[in-house]
C-alpha cells in the first residue's frame, strides 16, 4: 500500500507543476486596468455631460428646414442642411475637449470647421485647432436642443438647404431660429472606453476616479475567492499606456502597473497564474471603446507595430521572473479586414521574438481576429514556434443569428458548432487552444435559472477541451449573468 502511495506521490509531485495547471480554468478581470462603462455605469456618475463623450455620434436637425447637417459627400468640401433623414454624411463623431467644447469629426475623417477667410462651415481639415472647435450649448428644459458656436464666437446657421455657415448672433430657440438644432445621440451610453471615461473626468478629476477604482475593484480578497472556487489563473487585460506608467500620455492616467504588480503578488499567494493581455493598443486593433479608441475608428497597421512590440518587450522584461506568470497576450481580438492578416503576422513575430528575449517559458497568445477571417489562419505560423497558443471568443451574442434561440439550440450549438469549431484550432504538435472569452449571458430573454446552468454547463464540458484552457469574461459586472462571481454566489455555475 505505501508502495503504491510513493509511486503515486512521485508522479503527482513530477507531473503537478503542468498538470494542474493546465488547460486553465481562468477569469478575465475586465474593467479593471481597461475599462468598458457598461460594467460599471456608475464610473460616469458625476461627470458633467455624459452623454456627449468622445466617440459620441451625433446628428443635427435643423428645426427651421426640418433637414440633417450633412458633410457633403462625407467630407472634403462644404456643409449642407438638406438631408430629410441621417446616416454617414450626417453623423459627427465628436472629440471632447472639454465637457461644452467639440471636435467633430466626419464620414470621410476630416474635422469640422471654418473657412479659411470666412464663414463658411467646411470639413476640410485633417487636423484640429482653434476653428474646428465648437462649443454646444443646450437648452436647459431640452438638453437636446443646441445650439453651435464657433471659434469666432457667432453661432452655426442653416440660412437654406445649400448654405451653412457660422455668422448667427442672435439667441432665440424657436424653432423658426436657423441656428437652432434638434440633437440626436446615436450611440448614447454605449461607447465607454477608457478614452471616454479619462478624457471625459479630465487631467483634474480623472486620476482620483481611477485610483479609486483600480483599488476596490480587485482586491487580494477576489484572489482568495477565485482560487478557493477552483479558478487557477487570471486573465489580466491592460492598455498600452501602461508601459510609461507613472506618466502616459493625456488624457490616460498612471497607476494601473502598481495594480498589476499588486495582481502578480496576489497570483503568487494563492497559487494561480496571470495571462497579460494587452487588450487595448495604439491606433485601435478593432474601433472598439475596448480598445480604447478616441472616436471609433480602427487604425493600427504595420506603422504602429514597432511602438506596440516596445509595450510587449516592457511587460514581458518586467514579469518574467515572476514565478505566477503563464502568458503574455499580444493583442485582444484584431479585427479583420481591418488588420490584414501579413501585417498581423509580422507584429506577432516581432512580439513573440520581445517575449522569447526575456523569458523561455512563458506562454505566448495570438488572439485570431474577429470579423471575416479564417479560424486556422495563424495555424501553420505558430506551428513554427515554441509554447504558442491560439486565443479564440465564444459568445451567443453579437449576431443576429442568435437572436430568435431558444435555450436549448444555444446548447445544442455549443456541443455542435462551437465543439466543431475548436477542434479546428486544437491540433496536435502545434500550438494550443485557448477559449480566452465567454460568458454565461445569452440572447434568450426571461431564460430560468435552470436555463442559465444548463447553457454554462455546456460551455464548460465543451470549453474544457481546450489545451490551454478557458477564461470567463468577467469576474466582476453589473450585468449579473456576466459576473462569474455572481454566478457561483448564485449557484448557476459550478466549477
Ligand atoms: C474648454 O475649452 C475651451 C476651448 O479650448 C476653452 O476656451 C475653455 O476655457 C475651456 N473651458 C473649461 C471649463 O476648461
């Protein structure tokens, strides 16, 4: 008997170091060193003008011609007020400045602004300075009635259809006014990234507000927590900025390395492994407020890869020695066709060769992009290198496709569609599979709580064949099914 228990023992003790670990049972700390405000709406609590952030898409009607403000073939020329409804032309997407004072920003990417000589309202430029700047002041009964002020002082006007321009002095708001506009929000409350939330507190307040949040969000206390509830690892989604902590460039603020450390010595108390992921970079890989892009715009390319390798090098150079660290995560969820797949490819050799220069062993992650893309496409690149793994996302959500499933044909197309789809990215001798995104949340409305067990029971049973392992998003939200912590509180999860 003791025989059999040494042998047993001994391959425990040999083989404990990979086996428990992997495939990871891990949890995303979202919102916490990147946020998303749909999270936690009450990070917006407080900040003047909330609705008009940056990103905020934003469309006028005149209430005198009862047309839309439209850039004239989607920019590069005049202004017109012809439009009977809004689309492209006629949605501006505003920079903040201040909480009343604007960029906006056109189809075509040029700015709002004046003429040269005069007072025609143009969007020409690429840039923003004194005359793209407006300042939106709203009718305090309807706060959706503005009116526009320009850099010269006088106030934007539709004097006809064809004729726009920014040389009204009076200060009526009846609707026969032509400088009077009916504002209408396209994306109200939904586009909350860490650009919005910084920019839109400012250089006074925003610093605070973070600290604030990175301190109680995540504490040592939710380590506890997640080990002692089977989790063993961490996926961690940080911004760029983060590589000139403690000073990063406006309107981004310093702190979230500290909280990173703080995770990494937590990790390492509890026994559980940390995966970084950079999950917002320079440029936007995805025009998501997740990325933490300005105005919605997806822009990263190949002139971004050298600075966003220089933030890999940074974190890996920085945590290799810690003993909790599994994986460096070299970009969340590129979007295709945006992010064209050489481009891609060159970024992560580059930035998988910056983690190989300062650590042998930790894992390196290569999310395949979203969009229309193949899910194999990065297999035979990562089949030449070492401890690589292939990040895809599940969620029955986001299509349209999911919209009229009942319960159980969401879990039949975890079994069916999702087990088919992984299989294609779970090879042997090539890199490993990671399901580095799910949640419990689905389309079904007034779903019970059985529903709800079942559909994460199904994810489970079929995530598990993953080779690296899965990650929930996330542990913490407002969104109670959203929250793993809440589901295993609750009892709709069991681990
Ligand atoms: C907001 O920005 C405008 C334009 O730069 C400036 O004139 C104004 O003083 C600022 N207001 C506040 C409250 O900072």
């Amino acid at each position: 008997m003791a025989y059999y228990f040494f042998i047993f023992a001994t391959l425990f003790f040999v083989l404990s170091p990979l086996a428990l670990a992997q495939p990871f049972k891990a949890v995303n700390l979202g919102n916490w060193l990147v946020t998303e405000g749909w999270m936690k709406p009450s990070l917006y609590d407080g900040m003047p003008n909330n609705d008009l952030l940056d990103g905020s898409q934003v469309q006028f009607l005149s209430t005198k011609l009862q047309k839309y403000l439209s850039s004239e073939n989607g920019g590069g020329t005049v202004l017109v007020a012809n439009r009977p409804s809004a689309s492209g032309w006629e949605t501006f997407r505003l920079w903040r400045i201040n909480e009343t004072y604007f960029n906006f920003r056109v189809f075509n990417k040029q700015f709002v602004g004046l003429e040269d000589q005069g007072d025609k309202v143009t969007a020409v430029s690429d840039t923003v300075g004194n005359s793209q700047t407006f300042q939106i002041i709203r009718n305090n009964d309807d706060r959706n009635r503005v009116r526009l002020q320009a850099s010269n002082g006088q106030f934007i006007q539709a004097s006809s259809e064809t004729l726009v321009t920014a040389d009204y002095v009076g200060s009526g708001w009846e609707d026969s006014d032509p400088s009077v506009f009916k504002m209408t929000i396209v994306n109200i409350y939904s586009f909350r990234g860490e650009y919005q939330l910084t920019n839109g507190y400012g250089p006074d307040r925003a610093p605070q507000v973070l600290q604030d949040h990175w301190n109680s969000y995540i504490t040592e206390e939710d380590f506890r927590f997640m080990s002692e509830n089977s989790l063993n690892a961490v996926r961690i989604p940080v911004g760029w900025w983060i590589a000139s902590d403690p000073t990063p460039p406006k309107p981004f603020v310093g702190g979230s390395l500290k909280a990173l450390d703080n995770a990494f010595t937590w990790a390492q108390k509890y026994g559980m492994k940390v995966i970084v992921d950079l999950h917002a970079v320079q440029a936007s890989q995805n025009g998501n407020d997740h990325s933490a892009t300005r105005d919605g715009y997806q822009e990263w390319g190949e002139s971004n890869i050298q600075e966003t390798v220089a933030v890999i090098d940074f974190l890996a150079e920085r945590y290799a020695d810690k003993p909790s660290l599994a994986a460096i995560e070299l970009m969340n969820e590129p979007m295709a066709p945006g992010v064209n797949l050489d481009t891609l490819i060159k970024y992560y050799q580059a930035g998988y060769d910056a983690v190989r220069k300062h650590s042998e062993n930790a894992y390196v992650i290569l999310s395949n992009r979203l969009g229309p893309a193949d899910s194999k496409e990065l297999l035979s690149f990562a089949s030449g290198l070492k401890r690589v793994v292939i990040d895809v996302h599940y969620y029955n959500l986001f299509s349209d496709s999911f919209n009229n499933m009942n319960p159980q044909q969401n879990i039949d197309f975890i079994y069916n569609q999702r087990a088919s789809a992984l299989t294609t990215v779970t090879t042997t001798n090539g890199p490993l599979s990671f399901v580095g995104e799910w949640t419990g949340e689905w389309a079904v409305q007034g779903a019970s709580m059985q529903d709800y067990q079942n559909f994460a029971k199904a994810q489970l049973d079929v995530y598990g064949r993953a080779t690296f392992g899965w990650a929930y998003w996330a542990y913490k939200c407002a969104a109670d099914h959203w929250s793993l912590k809440w589901m295993i509180e609750n009892n709709y999860i069991k681990l």
